[in-house]
C-alpha cells in the first residue's frame, strides 16, 4: 500500500485543483478551429485531415461513451482536461526532482516547504498560463501531445535515479513506447528527445567534446530513425518497394533483439526493443486506413488504397517548405532576410507568445486587458523605461513576478547544477525556437499559433519553479534559527504562490472561461437553418465548415444540407466525395477527368483551367430564367514573357462552383434543382462573380436566377425572429467571455438585424400608428404583421439590442456603431445615437476622421453643434493641418451643418491660404445658408491672393451682378 506523505498529498492537489478549475472553465459544448472537426471525427471514428491523430481519435472515442454530459463535444473535451490536469501532476512531480539535484533530499521542515512549495509554485504557474489553459479546455490534440511530453520527462528523470539499478532498462522501453505512442497525437513530442539524450549522457559520462559529439550524433540518429524513419520511411517502402517490406522490417528487429538477447549484447537489444515499441506504438495509423474503408461522413483525403494512405502520412497535400531561405518576400515592412526573421518569426510568433504567459497577453483586444487587470503595455520591458510610475509602476513589477521568477531560476540553475540547466535549455530551445527554425512561417498566419509552443513554456515554468526555490532558499539561508527559517521559508512561498500562479489564475481566467460559450453550435445550426431543403452550401474555412460538420455528424443535424468547403473543393478527393456520397452534389465531370486535370499541376492539367477575357462572359439557362454574368479570372500565370500581369486562369473552386451551377440547373442531369447559398462569411472573390444573383436571407446569400433582389425580407424575418429563436445563448451574458475571433463574427448577426430594419425603415406606411399598442417587446414581435413599417423596423432594432447588447458586446468598428445610432434615431429614438456618440467620444483609438463623424451626426442629427464643435476641437490637438480642419468641415457640410462646417472650411484657409478645394467649399457653405456678403468677402480676399483665376473673378461678377438687379427690401 502506498503511504501518503506530505509529497504525495501535494502532487493530488495540484492535479485536484487543475482539474477542478479546468473542468469548470471548459466549453459546454463544441468550440471554433479544429476543435467540431476532432470531437466528430472521434466519435465516430472518422478521418479527420493529416496526419490523422489515430490514438487521440481511438482515445477521444471512448471518452465520447462516457456519460459526463449529454453533449459529445463536452466528453471528447473532458479528455484534455483530464490529460492537462496529468501534464501538471506530473510537472509538479518534475520540479521537486530538479529541486532535489540542487539542494538534495529533504532533510528539515524548510527543505520539504522549499522542494514541494516549488514544485506547487512551477506547476500551477504553467496551469493557469494562457495557452497551456487554452489547451486543455478544448477538444485539439495539443493537450494530450504536452501530456506526452511530461511523462516522458519524468520517466528520464525516474532513470535517472534508478540507473544504477537491475532493470532500469525497462524506464527506457516505457520511454520509447511513449514517443511512439505520442506519434499518434503530434510529433512534437519527439522533440524531447535531445532533452532526454542529455540526461542519459550526463548520467554515466563527464563532459568531454568527443563523448558529447558522439552522443550528439547517436542522438540525431535516433532522431532520424523515428521522424522520418518510422513515420515517413516506413510508409514510404511499402509504397515505393513492396507492401510487404514494413512487415519485413519489423520481423528483421524482432530477429536482431532475439540476437542480441541471445549473445548478451544489452545495448543492441534494448536499442532493437525501443524501435520495436515505437513501431507499435505507431502502428495506431492503422485505424486510419481501416475506418477510411468504411467510408465515414468525414474522410479527408479519402486514404483507403495504399498510394493516398501513404501520401496522407507523409502529408504530402501541405508540400515541404524549405529552412533555408527565410519565407521574406520583400515584404518592404521587414529590411531584410534576417530582419524578417528575427522581427516576424522570433519576436513576434514565439517572445511574444513566451511574454503572454507570464507577463500578459500583448496585442489582445483592450477588452481583454481589462479581464486580465493589468495592461501588459506595461511589461518588464517597460519597466526600464519611465513608463508607468507611482502605483502602477509597482502593479506592473508584480505582474512580472512570474517571468522575474524564470530568469531567477534560469541563473540558480546554471549556477548550481550546470547539467540540469543544459537539459532544460535543450527541451525550451527544442520546443520553442527549433519549431520557430523548421516551420519557416510566412506572414500573416491565418490565426495565433502560441498553442504550438506550450513545450517550451512548460520548461520556462521549470525554472518559475527553481526560481521560487532559489528565493525561498536565500530566505532560509539569510534566517538562521530553525524555528524562525521555517516560518520565514513558508511566508515567502505563500508570498510567491500569490505572486505567481495566484495571478496568472485571475489575470487569464476570464480569457480562457469557455462556459456558457455556445457560438459555434448556435451559429452553425442558424447557418444550417438558414437553408432550404436538400440545399448546397460553400464555405470559406474552418470555423464555418468544422462546427457545421459536428452537428451534421454528432448531432445529426440538417443532414440534408450538403455543404462544400472552398478550401477543399480544390482538392480531386474532395470533388469525387461530393460527387458520389449522399447527398450528392450535381457535378458533370467523371472521376478520370477529375483525377487528370483537376488533381494535377502539369501543363495540360492547368491549361485546363486557363480562362482568357473572351471565355469570361458566362450564360447559365435555370428554370426561373437565363443568368448571364461576367466570372473574372482568379489567379495568374505567366504564359509569354512581356505579357501584363493580369489574372488569366481560375482556380479548381472557381470550375467547380460553375460546373456544379451548370449541373444543377441542367434538366438533363437534375430533375429537381438543389437550391445553392454561400456563407457571409465567403469572400467576394470567391463567388465567381455571382454577386449580382445573390440574395441575402440572414448567414447566407442564396443564389437567386432572377437576379435584382437584395433581401429576400420576409425570409429574413422568418429566420431571425423565428427560426434562430433559442440559439443565440450566452451572448448577452456578460459573464460569458468571447475573443477577437467570435466577436468578429457576431458582426454577421448585427448585420442581418441592420439589413432587416433597414428595409423596413425604406417602405411607405399607410398607417404609422399601427401596433402602437403592443409596448413589450414579445409583444411587438408576436404581432410583427401588425405593426407599421416604421415600427416593425425599431422593434427589429429593439430584438437586436436586446440579443446581442452593446454594453456587453462592444462593437469594435465605429462605423458600425455610428450606423446602428443613425437608424434608431431616424427611427425616432435620438437618445440612442446619443448614447453611442457619447460612448465612441470616450475612445482614445479612433481616427481623427472618426471623430470628425461623431462630430457630424452631432451637429446634423443631433443639432449639437457645441459639443460638435468641442469633441473637433479636441481632436485636432495642438498642432491641426489643413487637411484635417477641410475634413472636418467636408463631414459636417455633409450633414446640412454649414455655418460650423463653413467655420473649418475658414480655418482651412488660414491653414494653407492656397486651398482650391477649401474656397470651393466654402462658397457652397454660404450659399446654403444664404449668407451672399460672406461669399463676396471671401471671393474678394481670395482673388487678392490669386488674381490669375478666372474662374472665381467672374463668380464674384455674377454675385455683384445678381445683388445690384435684386430690389432692394425693408425688414
């Protein structure tokens, strides 16, 4: 029976309580990215994109068995929680054993309160850092790969101990079964391995150059054995050589173990044992290539004959990207190679990301500042500076602690235990900047990658542990009584589990609280609803295709709808799936076509797709009438040297999306129509020109052969007052918190709100006082036919402040704010554009144009024009230019406010007394307000200047002229 000691009672509460905080802050059902793609892929045993991630999808099934929650995606999540919570324990239990290197076993009281309060102190530091909590709250594989990493970590530290011992051998086969196991998540955890080489090495040698480059060399071997050994080699031979040679492979290091075993030779034999279980462990992709027979609701790449079986595991569908030169491109913001790589790819896409997790998140929307409390404008940088001063000075130096607290433990170590600090700096640099080194990143990346990296932040969270010990060991030092050291000792690890975890805990908890987050389900079923029957769909990327297809395959929702994701519509495999597997999408070509010119990049394959100006007038016959419109060619290729860089050839997704129109409409080959939409969220060079023949009906735009219909309103309605009822959850909760991503996407939904009461706010009323009577809300909506157009407008303004609040939703472009307050009060409620011009005033990130608009709705809606006057006057600061001051007079001439917009126009020529533009429009501000001796004046003052223009010589004529025939009048 296992004795609980102190150690182990801390090692459970440390996994106990990152349990607890993981499982109450993970989302309550599916979330955005990968996660929709994962969650229905593993339960139901399906293929998601390469390289597979077999063990996570055979281990992400099982847990979708067990009945936590009535929600799969919440079971699939609940196993990176689980795995996350695993990754600290075993952190924790890594951090006392690099103490124990330093300081040795404990002995008194302090040492247990120094050893296990750092290890408490490192691991919950890396708990409640941001993307280590990103992580373990969603259904990805990077949670279980870090849960990999730990372990493997910690068996080689086990070995360690037990080197000397019988058997310890066994350490090292466990070790090797996990690296292969781990391949069936992600690769990165084969980064370990120089980390655990050197751990091995500095075990039975002392350092000497030619040991350690040997050891360097069986490392890199070894290496290369695994990745691309195993995982690309092994693939490779039974594509290029024989089906049979990976079997033959794996016989022939069975016969070399039963060799070695035999002839006693201990290291061949444990070298043979440790490939024979990484192969094992490997041999998980076999689930692919099994399930992908059957063929599932999701099978990307379709991997079910040998040839495309072994192209999905050597991925060969993402290509090669070389090291070496650095992705630059002449991007004139970078000076050079180099500048771009040290700039863009170090500082920006890893030290930025390192600073996140224990400084603050720099560059979150300032929203997030405020959940995180303290603004990381105000980092350790900083701090050299004369920044922050008085209390934030000191606010900011303990938002720091954590970072402070690694660089303190990086020196303790190097001082004291040079060969911990080597294996430590290894698995940081392996993790962190080796990845930065072999992925080459080209800018911009479509999203935030700091998930990849938690390796490397877990090994600066070791030394936030060392660091603590370092500060709680001069503590014990500098305190010489046993009785006081003791007390000293365990002040300051109280001290530092506030400064340190404690805050990371409040800083990031908001940021990384998925609870009550319902978007991605919601959002797709409206999308999905928003769909007639059998309707066809396209799609623009991962957030509006992966949730979509965990409600069609998990849920079972709207599986009618067939939906065509742009991205993929350029790949042969994809195009055959729509092709052949209900629902079936209508598509012409046959499968020898598709397989010859749309799934190669040779020359007859892409002249196949050559698109010429004279082939772009495209004629469609429907059952509802002839569509004729222009499709633009969508990328170039050079064909003749001289020739202008216009685009000439379309992509595969731009023949598809008109072959499938073709298709569909075609009575010959479909006796009923399907009808087709894209997302809002496909861009308008995806739509092949189809802009024109696209009506908007809420999340899509269906595709409308009569053309000249904008808003399908009733549709509209039907949809967002009915049809989304009940799925718009969370989102006016203002303990429910989104990031950039979501918020963006909210703006969908306003859009639709806007676009509605638009429409209704253009129309005639016969009655303006109908539906008067209905004062609430559910009123008014329960009677909506009722109501005057006027009114069905506000009360569609009325739902959405209501759904989607701005006090709680913050519509971060202004413009959009000054839209939604210009409809209420053209409504009848001014008070609301008020409100929303008092709040945009009190923003510091607005452009001075910005300003100058609120100015304008103050002064022309509002009739303002003081605090018109004032917000301008501000914004101009000290130093106004001329074109500022004619901007600010062009916003308010626009709104009928000329006396002021005339008073800027003046300024404007004190500005720059030459201004054609600025006399121009001060002359059309006098003539609106009448005011004919400001225009002679301002004629006469002008012509002084510029007595060559003739132009405003004889304007001033005409005015003398108009003003002598004009009777003279009496008041």
């Amino acid at each position: 029976m296992v004795k609980f000691d102190t150690h182990r009672w801390c090692a459970t509460a440390v996994f106990v309580v990152a349990l607890i905080v993981y499982a109450f802050t993970m989302a309550d059902t599916v979330s955005f990215w990968d996660c929709g793609e994962f969650a229905a892929c593993a339960y139901t045993m399906a293929v998601p994109h390469p390289p597979g991630s077999p063990l996570f999808l055979l281990v992400g099934r099982v847990f979708s068995l067990i009945p936590i929650s009535s929600d799969i995606g919440v079971r699939v999540t609940f196993m990176s929680v689980l795995a996350s919570a695993f990754s600290i324990l075993f952190a924790y239990l890594i951090i006392v054993r690099l103490v124990r290197f330093i300081r040795g076993s404990e002995k008194t009281a302090a040492d247990k309160i120094i050893a296990y309060s750092s290890g408490i102190i490192g691991s919950l530091s890396l708990a409640w850092s941001y993307s280590m909590w990103f992580n373990a709250v969603e259904s990805e594989v990077y949670a279980m790969s870090q849960f990999f990493t730990h372990i493997v970590i910690w068996l080689i530290l086990v070995w360690h101990e037990k080197a000397d011992e019988p058997g310890n051998e066994r350490w090292l086969l466990l070790i090797a079964y996990m690296v292969g196991l781990s391949t069936g998540v992600h690769l990165l955890n084969i980064l370990a391995l120089p980390a655990i080489a050197l751990v091995m090495y500095f075990r039975h040698r002392k350092f000497q150059i030619g040991t350690f480059i040997g050891m360097a060399a069986i490392t890199g071997l070894i290496f290369i054995v695994i990745y691309p050994g195993v995982v690309k080699w092994l693939p490779l031979s039974a594509s290029k050589i024989s089906m049979w040679a990976p079997a033959i492979i794996f016989l022939g290091i069975i016969a070399v173990f039963w060799w070695a075993a035999k002839k006693g030779h201990g290291i061949t034999g444990i070298a043979m044992a440790g490939l024979f279980l990484i192969i094992v462990g490997y041999s998980a992709y076999a689930m692919i290539y099994i399930r992908s027979h059957l063929n599932p609701g999701i099978d990307e790449n379709d991997p079910d004959t040998p040839a495309r079986f072994f192209s999905y595991l050597n991925r060969e569908q993402y290509g090669d990207r070389p090291m070496f030169p650095r992705i630059w491109n002449n991007d004139p913001e970078y000076r050079s190679e180099s500048d771009y790589f040290w700039r863009y790819q170090v500082n920006k896409m890893f030290n930025r990301y390192l600073f996140w997790q224990f400084i603050g998140r720099q560059d979150a929307p300032q929203r997030e500042y405020q959940d995180a409390g303290v603004s990381p404008k105000y980092s350790i940088i900083s701090l050299f500076k004369d920044e922050p001063t008085g209390g934030i000075r000191w606010l900011a130096i303990i938002t720091c602690v954590p970072f402070i607290l690694g660089l303190i433990g990086f020196g303790y170590q190097f001082t004291r235990d040079k060969k911990g600090w080597i294996f430590i700096a290894a698995l940081f640099f392996m993790t962190g900047y080796a990845i930065i080194l072999y992925l080459n990143q080209d800018n911009p990346q479509p999203r935030e990658r700091d998930y990849s990296y938690c390796g490397a932040f877990f090994a600066f969270t070791l030394w936030i542990g060392l660091g603590a010990a370092a500060v709680m060991d001069w503590v014990a030092k500098y305190v010489k009584e046993e009785r006081a050291s003791r007390s000293a000792v365990l002040g300051a690890a109280v001290l530092l589990l506030l400064l340190s975890p404690t805050m990371l805990l409040a800083k990031n908890y908001s940021m990384n609280d998925r609870s009550g987050n319902y978007v991605a389900w919601d959002y797709s079923y409206n999308m999905l609803m928003s769909c007639a029957k059998n309707g066809i769909i396209f799609t623009n990327g991962d957030n509006d295709t992966f949730p979509v297809w965990y409600l069609q395959e998990v849920d079972r929702v709207r599986r009618d709808v067939r939906l065509v994701n742009l991205s993929l519509l350029n790949t042969g495999w994809y195009i055959k799936q729509l092709k052949h597997r209900d629902p079936q999408v209508p598509i012409s070509f046959n499968d020898q076509y598709i397989d010859r010119y749309l799934d190669q990049h040779d020359a007859p394959a892409l002249m196949a797709r050559h698109w010429p100006t004279e082939k772009q007038k495209v004629e469609l016959n429907t059952p509802d009438g002839k569509m004729v419109w222009t499709v633009p060619a969508s990328m170039y290729v050079p064909m003749r040297q001289g020739e202008s860089r216009q685009n000439n050839f379309l992509r595969v997704q731009d023949i598809m999306i008109l072959d499938i129109l073709r298709t569909n409409y075609d009575p010959a080959k479909t006796t009923v129509p399907k009808p087709v939409y894209f997302a809002v969220t496909v861009a308008n060079s995806n739509m092949v020109g189809l802009r024109d023949f696209l009506t908007f009906e809420g999340l899509v735009f269906r595709i409308n052969p009569k053309g000249r219909q904008p808003v399908d309103a009733d549709l509209l309605r039907k949809n967002l007052l009915e049809t989304f009822k009940g799925h718009f959850r969370g989102i006016n909760d203002p303990s429910v918190h989104y990031d950039d991503n979501i918020e963006k996407l909210l703006q969908n939904y306003r859009s639709s709100f806007l676009q509605l009461a638009y429409y209704f706010s253009t129309l005639p009323d016969t009655d303006p006082n109908a539906g008067s009577q209905y004062e609430s809300l559910d009123q008014r909506i329960t009677h909506f036919d009722k109501l005057s157009n006027r009114q069905k407008a506000l009360t569609v303004m009325l739902q959405l402040d209501q759904l989607i609040p701005e006090a709680v939703r913050p519509i971060s472009n202004p413009d959009l704010t000054l839209q939604v307050g210009k409809m209420y009060a053209d409504l009848g409620r001014p008070d609301e554009l008020k409100r929303r011009l008092d709040m945009l005033d009190q923003r510091t990130d607005l452009r001075f144009e910005t300003h100058a608009r609120i100015a304008g709705f103050l002064a022309g809606s509002l009739h303002d024009t003081e605090q018109a006057a004032r917000i301008l006057d501000k914004a101009l600061g000290t130093a106004p230019t001329a074109e500022q001051y004619y901007a600010a007079g062009r916003e308010l001439f626009g709104t009928g406010s000329y006396m002021l917009a005339a008073r800027y126009f003046e300024k404007t020529l004190s500005a720059n007394p030459n201004d054609g533009q600025a006399i121009g429009a001060l002359l059309q501000a006098y003539e609106n307000l009448g005011d004919r001796t400001q225009a002679r004046t301002a004629l006469q003052n002008w012509i002084s200047r510029h007595p060559q223009d003739k132009g405003a010589q004889q304007r001033l004529d005409q005015l003398l002229a108009e003003d002598t025939t004009r009777p003279n009048t009496t008041n």
